[in-house]
C-alpha cells in the first residue's frame, strides 16, 4: 500500500481481555517499530524488527506484551490481560533497507481504551 | 540510555509571531529527525539532518544540527494557524545495519488566530 495502515483504529475492551493490533508496513520495508503513546506524552519504544535479525525487545513493558512479525510484512502487537494502564495511541513505523537514518513513515496509530 | 531533551514543552504564540523550539542530549547521534504530528494522526517526517552544522530549511522552517551532532533547532518564521501540532525530535543510532529512534517528548505549539 501508499502508507503504513493499522488497525483498528480504535478499540475499546474490558479489563483483562486480550487484544491485538496489527500492522500493514509499506511493501518493501524491512525496518518495523511499534511505539506506545500516552495522552500528552512522546513515544514510548517498545520493539524493533529489521530484516531477519532478532528483534529488540528492550521496550516491551511486562510479559503481558508481544509482538510478532512475519518476514517483512505484516505484525501483529499483541497485549494479554490488558490493564487500565495499557490504555494509549499504539504506533507502528516503518522504513526501507538502510534508509532509518533518512526518516520512517509512520501509521495512524491504534487507540486502545481498557474499561 | 539515551535521551532527548526538547524545550519548551508547550508554547503558545499568536500567528505571525517567530518562535524556536530546542532538542538536547549529551550523546552523539548519527542523524536527527523532526516529526510534526496532529491530533488523531501519526507523526509525519518533516526533516533529516545528517552532518553537524548542517543547516535544511522547508518553507518558514529552518531546521540546524549541531556541530557535534548532540543537539538540534527548528525556528519557525511568521508562524501559521496551520503550524498548531506536536513537534518530535528523534535521534537516530546507526550500527550494523539498524537504525534505532530515540525520541523527545515533545513540543507542543499553538499558534493563535
């Protein structure tokens, strides 16, 4: 596609349901990053996946988090017993081969809302 | 870790009116990006720069990288309604073929009518 598309756009669950995000990458783009944005707030790195590499997982913020990415297309976030904390904008960026340092282009983001 | 430091954290200017925002950090950085975003939306590439000192302007944005490439710029000239959003600094981390953001939390400007 043209741009990165996510979704859903919006979500809305009960407290300790699991979700899932997902993310269509730009076709081609080897480099994907899924950030987390709080209301008011910058972006909160949670993973990367470049290419076949092991991904950086340093972001994830419990075990409750994880991500999966197909080769380089689609991922999928994935958030299990879902809290009232993990309500934010959930952002996924991609890039292409060796061009992250030129800039990343980045989605709509995924509104999560936890009741 | 690595941080970035952007100042102010909000401003509020009337449309006309010139403003500079700053992007901090006591590390070194193989580039630097500027981001705008907009209610409801992801953040939108505005700017790469690469070499310290280097100076890129878009329009009434001027946009500097450090000479030691720790820190960065962006003056806006005769500020626009349309220039209201959530200005981003991010610093890029090159090695082995990765490139890894590091972001700033923010510059949250509006220009008043």
């Amino acid at each position: 596609g043209a741009g990165v598309s996510q979704s859903p756009s919006n979500k809305v669950t009960e407290k300790g349901k699991d979700v899932e995000l997902r993310c269509d990458p730009i076709s081609g783009h080897t480099a994907l990053y899924w950030y987390r944005q709080r209301l008011g707030q910058g972006l909160e790195f949670l993973i990367y996946f470049q290419g076949n590499s092991a991904p950086d997982k340093s972001g994830l913020p419990s075990d409750r988090f994880s991500a999966e990415r197909t080769g380089e297309s689609v991922s999928t976030l994935t958030i299990q017993r879902t809290q009232q904390e993990d309500s934010a904008v959930y952002l996924c960026a991609s890039s292409k081969a060796g061009q992250g340092n030129y800039g990343y282009t980045f989605g709509s983001g995924t509104r999560l809302t936890v009741v | 870790t690595q941080l970035l430091e952007q100042s102010p954290q909000f401003l509020s200017i009337q449309e006309g009116e010139n403003l500079t925002v700053y992007c901090n950090s006591s590390s070194v950085f193989s580039s630097l990006q500027w981001y705008r975003q907009e209610p409801g939306e992801g953040p939108v590439l505005l700017v790469t720069v690469v070499t310290g000192g280097e100076v890129k302007k878009l329009k009434r944005l001027t946009f500097q990288f450090g000479d030691a490439r720790k820190d960065s710029s962006l003056h806006i000239t005769a500020a626009q309604p349309g220039d209201t959003g959530l200005y981003l600094c991010a610093g890029v981390n090159s090695g082995a073929g990765s490139y890894q953001l590091t972001f700033g939390k923010g510059t949250k400007l509006s220009v008043i009518p």
